[in-house]
C-alpha cells in the first residue's frame, strides 16, 4: 500500500512523498531493460545495403547462412541499387546489392551475380489484346497510339504506366526498345513491382512491365493479368532461365575488391546450389553458371 | 510567482532544442543542395523545359503545383469535416458514441500511410478510373490526404472545444441561445486558436506526405489541367528517384527538398498572419 | 445541454448527424477491409514467431519488439523535451512576444517537412555523424525530431487552458513556481497532455520512411538498441510493396499495428488518469 507523508520543504511547499513499492518496481525494471538495450553486442557482422529488389532474397539468403555459421549475424538494409554501389566504395558497407549490370564508371568494383530476373509487358486479363508487336509498344510509350481499337481492341484510351527514372527495370526497357525517356509520354509513373501490378489489377487499360517473378506469382495466384510474349517468346522464369528470353537483369552482389571472410563465405554461399530453392521462392531465377 | 534559476533555465534549454533542430535540417538540406545550385544557379528549376535530371534538364514548376493543389484541396477539404465531426462529438453526439467516435479517430491517426495508400490504390482509384481513366490523378490524392488529416484535425478541434470556459455555455443558455447560434457565434470563435493551430499542422503534414500520394496520385510530371490528370508532389519524386539517384540527380532531389520547405514557410507566415488579424 | 430550441436548429442537427455519420463510414470502410483480408492469418503463433520466408510465414514477434523499442527511445526524449518547451512558452513567454512567434513558427515549419527528408537527415545527423549506425536509437531520435511539433502544438494548447484563478490561488499562497506546475498546472492540463502523449505516439507508430533509413530493415530480434530493428509499418510496406504474395501478412500486421495502438493508448489514459488522482489526493 502507497504510504503518503505530508512535509513542509524549504520552499514552504506541500511536498508528497510517496512510498509506493510498486512505483519503484517499475522504474528499477524500466532502467534494467533500458541499459540492458543499451550495451552494443559482440558477434561478427556483415552488413549488405542496396536494391530493394534483392532485398527479401538477400534476408532469406543471410537467415540460411546464419544457421549454418552462428558466429556471424547479416544486416541486410535498403536504400537502393545506387546506394548500395555507393556504400560500398565509401566502406559503409561490406557488400552492395545491386539489381543491375555494373555500369562504364563502376568497373573499379566486382560483380557476383546471384540471381537473375526477366521484365515482362502485362495487360489487365479483361483485356481482348493477346499480342502486341515490338513497334506496336513503342508507339504505345511514345503515344503515338492511344487507343486499344487500334490494336484490334474496345474503344477505349489505353493507359501507359512506366518506371520511374533511374530504376534499372526502366533503363533495361528502354535499351531494349531503343527509345529515350524524353520521348516516353506515360499516364502513369510507379516505384515498385507491385505497384505496377496493382495499377493493371484496378485498371483494365492499362499496360505496365514488371518483374517476371513478380507477374508470374500474381498470375497464378488469381490476379486478373496476363503477360504478355517478347519478340515471339513467351514471358515466363523458364524461359528467362534458359536464356532465351531477351529482357533479363543480373541481381548482384557488389564488392569494392576480392571478397575476403565471411563476404566470400556469405557470397559463395548465394551462389552455390544450397541457395537455389530459396531463390526460387523469391521468384527469381538462380544464376546456374556457377 | 517566485521562480527557480534551475527550473527556467532547464525548460528554456528545452524550447531551444526544439527549434534547434529545425535550423539543423535546414542546414542540412542547404548544405546537400548548395553545390548543384552554385553550378546552375536557382533560375533554372523554374525555366527548365522539362523534369528529366538524367539529361540535367530540372524543372519543378509542375511538382511544386502539384504539392501545393494537392495540400489545399486536402485542407479545404478536411477542416469544415473535421471542425464539423468534432462539433458533432461535443454537442451532440450521447456521450458513449462520441467516445466511440473519438477512440476510432485516435485509432486512424495511428494507421501508417502505406495502409491509406494502399487502400487507395485498390479502392479509390478503380472507382475514379470508371469515371475517368486512369484514375491515379490529382484527385485520388487529394482525397487520400482530406481522409489522412482529418482525424487530427477533428482531434485537436474536439481539445479546443473541451477547453471554452463553462461559463460561456451558461451564459448562453441563460440567454435562449438555439444550439447551433451557440456554436456559431461562441464555441467556434473562442475556439479559432486552437482550431487554426491544428489545422496548420496539419497542411504541413498534408504538404510532407509521400507514401500514400506516392501511390494513389500517378507520378506523372506535369501541370494539371483537371482533377482528373496524374501529378507528381514534390515528396512523392523526392521518393521515386532518391534511391536510384547518383551525383547530380540526387543534388536536384535535395533541391526540390528545400524548395518545399520554403512552401511550407511561406504558409505557415500566411496562416500565422491570418491568425494576428483575427485577434487585431 | 444546449437544447434543440426550432426547426432551423433541428435542421443543423440533422445536417450535422448525416456528415458525421458519411465520415464514419470511410475510414470504417478501410478498417473492415483490413480486418476481412488480415484475420484469417492472425493467431497467437502470429505473435510469438519470427518473420520466415520474406514476411510471407511466421510472424511478427521480433518487429512488434523492434516497434516498441523504437517508440520507446522516441518518447523518452519527446515527453522531457516537448513537455519542457511548452511549459517553457506557456510560463515564461509573452504570448505576443517575438520568442513565442519564432519559437511557434518554426514549430509549425518542422511540421511541413517531408518524412522522407526526416530519413535522410537522421540518417546523416544519428547513423553517420554521431555514428550510430541503422539501430534503434536512429529511428527512435529521428522519430522524436518529427513528432516534437504536434506534441508541443497539442500540449501548449492543454497547458494554456489553465484557469487564470488557479495561478491566482498559488501567488496568494505564495506557492513557488515549479510547485504550481507539478500540484496544480500539469494535473489540470493532464487530459489535453495525455491527447498529445497519444497523438504524438500514433504519429510515431504511423512513420515508415523515417524508419527504413535509421532503424532500418533487420528482421532479426535485436541484440540491444545500438542494433537494427524493422518497425511494423516498415513491414507493411515491405510485404505489400515489395514482396509478391506478401498482402496477406501485410493486412495482419496492420491489424497488430491497430491493435498495439488501442493499447497504448487505453494505458496512456489509464496512467495519467492514476497520475492525476495520485497528485490529487494529497
């Protein structure tokens, strides 16, 4: 029980002095949990930055790794592919993810391809157009078409959704169909896969390209959208594995020089077998070169 | 009443803190853009032909338009329904639903702003899009953000209706006031401090949303001919290129970000200028 | 009290009752959304296990603990310091000054800054600068940085509605100053601080590009605060955004998210209640 004395303190105020036990209890468990929080901890680290692409895979792959090897513990943190490079470089970090090729300027740093992933055009399932040409979709970004009727569709004004500027999915797209982003006239500007999707989901009109792994989930899991063949070849991981499908990005891990430690463990790791399922059920498709 | 050397000097330490930080973030943000804007100079963000930084071309213009539509129709949107629901709760609402009411509001000011854009995206913007394609425009957001703000603004109007003296209420009464005369011409204006105070917080926080516009309001650089058109806020850009950006492109984005801080400035001095009127 | 005195007034009250009613059902809308797509996936398994397989399996344990963490370093450097300025502006500030006009405006300008500006720069400032790294105590300092304006904003408004005669009262009994705060001044204004306390809280709990930059992704339980944690609203984001088939997971999460909301919230007004009672009965 709270005992309350009442005492005069040389202000003249009435002071409370209460002697509550449970008030105690709370605050010496509040200071222990909080210095307890407050001593850094002393296992080994590995600390990866980067895409938010490879991001989820990255955190399964260092979750596996970690049981095999207790000692060390993986951070895996976003920030983007440029980040990730960045990082890197400066040594903010051990390892860099990267869901592109590296770049002219960025050869002082190495590779290590994990993964792979496809791009792919998708189109809302209500919508009757099955098949567009390469020139067709070029038309359509740089709106000089704007309508599915011309494609042999309904009277209605299609919607052109393309990636914002910077993301490697935009750059790869634009390589392939040989425009520039000037020219590019989108309804439409999305950050992530998912996005993407679910402005097709909403939109019957709309047309958008995403990751294959990404489309190829939804699509099989009951989401109105189709994908959409490339150049006659069906969008699909098998075909991306095979290499025959002519819209694929490395995924890669990113060094400033020869990995050493727990980065070359962490890395042989990712690219062995043992990580293969793991990647696929990331819906990507593993590097088999290795 | 006599004071303590300890006790005002510990709270005004206190108080400078606060305002210390944001002279920190000014800093910073000056600090990142300064390079790019000693390069090109400031005229450039407003004579650009286009907002297209891979081929250093940096026009704001659109983007700061769309910031600004965006937070005032969100604001003129939200302040008579929050002034409105929080009225409701206080005068006539029984006092269980308008407890009710109140935990649901300081439930929404909790819910983060992926889940409103997210709902957004899945809700608001199909339903826009059977009116008119593509649906993710300027409207989307705003609507968006009025739902986003709204609860706070309701809040912090629902405190300061708490806060009129007894005496008022009594008063009128006494005087056959009809309830909603009452509101009008007593509750609301005595209330108008803390109401304006509540609803410029929240402009500022409709000004600095990213999330939700990011996914409901189509990104699309351009200057807005109807409700109906993709815009893309300064915020919203600030998050799409920041983490692809490199070198100079991440410089504009610093840019962009300072230059909403001016926005918002410039009308806080607007609201803090109506404010003085009032009481002059 | 007031009553419905002719036809006009019954009018209003209709009006009235109708939009409160329409602006009910939006949010009650989305909540029903969420809670239609979540439950099927919440157990008590959802609580106790760690996220597997990108968020898609497992559950939330060591996020809801990261989320906790973090609010708790926000609020303890918001309550002192928030509760320190408004005091500050409300006891020893003319309130037409030209301290209470730049103090208050520069308050409201924090307000307006972008969240993913509050990322960069508590990135820059706690995780580089003072070197600390993705951890706990980057999000949470970071966090506190953006929640100080409401919290300060919304107890100031609670502080200054002290009735005049109580600071009659305390000169005449010639209380000293820091006792009419903590006797009589804070008990008064506990209600509207308590609000604050609760605003400012949801405002945290809500942030999400603040915390990917400074607490960062880590699912992992962490060791201490100088570890990185993922916060609840940076898994929504990650499982609805950028993992495929993670939607499910995401509208659970959201409902544990509401949920440790309508907790703290109901502690938040039971203690201050128990506080006020407490200072009260002696």
């Amino acid at each position: 029980m709270p005992s309350t004395t009442v005492v005069k303190d040389k202000n003249n105020d009435i002071k409370t002095n209460i002697k509550g036990e449970n008030m105690k209890r709370v605050l010496s468990l509040s200071l222990i949990s909080l210095l307890w929080g407050c001593s850094p901890s002393h296992t080994d680290k590995l600390i990866l930055t980067g895409s938010s692409t490879i991001a989820p895979l990255a955190v399964e792959l260092a979750y596996a790794f970690e049981q095999l090897h207790p000692e060390v513990e993986i951070d895996v943190q976003m920030g983007g592919s440029s980040r990730g490079i960045n990082d890197v470089r400066l040594g903010l970090s051990d390892i860099g993810m990267a869901s592109r090729e590296l770049k002219p300027e960025e050869q002082d740093l190495q590779a290590h391809t994990v993964a792979y992933d496809g791009i792919t055009i998708i189109l809302n399932s209500e919508n009757p157009v099955t098949k567009i040409t390469d020139e067709q979709v070029i038309a359509i970004y740089t709106n000089q078409i704007n309508n599915w009727s011309a494609l042999g569709g309904p009277d209605q004004p299609i919607t052109v959704v393309n990636k914002a500027e910077g993301h490697s999915t935009l750059e790869l797209f634009l390589h392939y169909f040989k425009i520039k982003n000037t020219q590019v006239i989108p309804d439409a500007v999305i950050g992530d896969n998912q996005q993407g999707i679910k402005t097709v989901v909403g939109n019957p009109w709309a047309i958008a390209y995403v990751s294959i792994g990404t489309a190829e989930y939804e699509s099989q899991h009951k989401q109105p959208i189709k994908l959409l063949s490339l150049g006659g070849i069906e969008a699909s991981t098998a075909t991306v594995k095979t290499g025959v499908f002519p819209l694929s990005r490395p995924l890669n891990f990113v060094t400033a020089s020869t990995p050493s430690g727990w980065a070359k463990e962490f890395i042989d790791f990712s690219q062995s077998v043992q990580a293969h399922s793991l990647i696929i059920n990331q819906y990507f498709i593993p590097n088999d070169a290795q | 009443m006599r004071s303590n050397f300890w006790l005002f000097n510990s709270l005004k330490l206190a108080a400078w803190l606060s305002a210390a930080i944001l002279l920190l973030i000014l800093f910073f943000l000056v600090n990142e853009s300064l390079p790019l804007i000693q390069r090109i100079g400031l005229m450039r963000f407003f004579t650009d032909e286009s907002w297209h930084p891979l081929s250093e071309l940096y026009w704001l213009v659109p983007m700061l338009l769309a910031s600004f539509y965006m937070a005032v129709g969100a604001v003129i949107l939200a302040t008579p329904l929050g002034v409105l629901v929080a009225i409701f709760g206080h005068y006539y609402a029984p006092e269980v639903l308008a407890k009710f009411y109140r935990a649901l509001l300081e439930l929404l000011s909790g819910i983060p702003s992926v889940v409103f854009g997210l709902w957004g995206m899945i809700v608001i913007v199909p339903w826009i899009v059977q009116w008119m394609p593509p649906g993710a425009s300027l409207l989307a957001g705003i609507k968006v953000l009025t739902i986003m703000i709204l609860p706070l603004v309701a809040l912090t109007t629902d405190a300061a209706l708490k806060r009129i003296p007894i005496t008022y209420m009594s008063a009128a009464i006494a005087m056959g006031l009809s309830r909603w005369g009452t509101i009008r011409r007593i509750s609301l204006p005595v209330a108008f401090p803390g109401i304006l105070s509540g609803v410029v917080l929240q402009s500022g926080r409709a000004l600095g949303e990213t999330m939700a516009v990011l996914m409901v309001s189509g990104n699309v650089v351009q200057i807005p001919s109807s409700l109906f058109q993709p815009v893309r806020t300064l915020t919203a850009n600030i998050a799409l290129e920041m983490s692809y950006a490199m070198g100079e492109h991440r410089l504009a984005l610093f840019c962009s970000g300072l230059l909403l801080l001016c926005l918002t400035i410039a009308l806080v001095l607007l609201a803090s200028y109506i404010n003085r009127n009032q009481h002059a | 009290m007031l009553s419905l005195t002719n036809r006009r007034d019954r009018l209003y009250a209709l009006f009235i009752w109708a939009m409160a009613l329409i602006v009910a059902a939006v949010p009650l809308m989305m909540l029903w959304d969420l809670l239609y797509q979540g439950v099927p996936h919440i157990s008590l398994d959802f609580l106790l296990h760690d996220p597997i397989d990108a968020g898609r399996q497992g559950g939330v344990r060591s996020i809801l603990i990261s989320t906790v963490w973090i609010l708790g370093v926000c609020l303890v450097v918001t309550l002192p310091l928030g509760l320190g300025c408004a005091l500050y502006l409300n006891e020893f500030v003319l309130p037409r000054s030209r301290s209470a006009h730049w103090l208050g405006l520069s308050l409201d300008i924090l307000s307006g800054v972008p969240s993913i500006i509050f990322g960069l720069f508590g990135y820059t400032l706690f995780a580089v600068y003072l070197g600390m790294g993705f951890s706990i105590f980057s999000g949470g300092l970071s966090l506190a940085c953006m929640v100080l304006p409401l919290f300060i904003r919304t107890a100031e408004q609670a502080l200054r509605a002290c009735p005049i005669s109580y600071r009659q009262a305390a000169v005449a009994l010639n209380i000293s100053h820091q006792g009419f705060i903590r006797q009589i001044l804070l008990p008064s204004a506990s209600d509207g601080v308590a609000v604050a306390i609760i605003l400012s809280t949801g405002r945290a709990l809500a942030e999400t590009a603040v915390l990917i930059f400074t607490a960062g992704y880590v699912t992992r339980l962490p060791d201490s605060m100088w570890d990185s944690g993922r916060s609840l609203s940076v898994h929504i984001y990650d499982l609805a955004m950028n993992v495929p088939g993670g939607m499910d997971n995401a509208s659970a999460t959201a409902i544990v998210l509401v949920a440790l909301i309508i907790v703290m919230n109901s502690s938040i007004l039971f203690l201050i209640k128990r506080w006020k009672n407490k200072i009260q009965k002696t």
